[in-house]
C-alpha cells in the first residue's frame, strides 16, 4: 500500500485514535493502582466523555507526522476521519 493515499490517512486516522484510547486508559489504570483516582477517577475528573476527546486528540500526531513528510493525500484522509470523529463525538454528547 502507498503510504501518500487517501485510503492510508483513513486508516492511520481510525486506528490512532483506538490506540490513543487504550493508552488513555491504561494511564487511568495506573493512577487507579497508585491511588491517585478512585473507581470512577473522580479525583481528576476523567469522564468518558473526556476519555473519548483524548482519543480524537491522539490524530493530530498523525497529522503533524504527515504534514512534515509532505504526504498530503494521507493528511486529507487523517484530517477527514478526524472531523468525522469529532462531530459524532458532539453529538453523542450533545455538544452542539
């Protein structure tokens, strides 16, 4: 698969944020363990709403890696997946 592709800024762009989302909740994990939040994290107020944003958030290395190499159809595809995932995001959460 060539790496500057449409079909390749999506892909990056839906399993980034997958990935982002399992570390996010590892990091919740160890912060539970050392006692720094309780079951619900509610000492730092990590809702699953801030959880979900986070994950969203994770693309923009994506983005900042195609930007730099100059791989512009992989950034449209990234970009694209991450306004999608933003707007379904605000509407889950009736954010707008």
């Amino acid at each position: 698969m060539e790496r500057d592709s449409l079909i390749f800024g999506i892909i990056v762009g839906l399993l980034v944020p997958i990935g982002g989302y399992f570390l996010w909740l590892g990091i919740n994990q160890i912060m539970f363990n050392m006692g720094l939040t309780d079951k619900d994290g509610e000492i730092f107020q990590f809702s699953q709403q801030l959880s979900y944003l986070i994950s969203i958030c994770t693309n923009l290395i994506a983005v900042q890696y195609f930007k730099r190499r100059r791989m512009d159809k992989a950034l449209r595809g990234t970009i694209t997946v991450t306004m999608i995932l933003v707007f379904v995001w605000a509407f889950y959460f009736k954010v707008l």
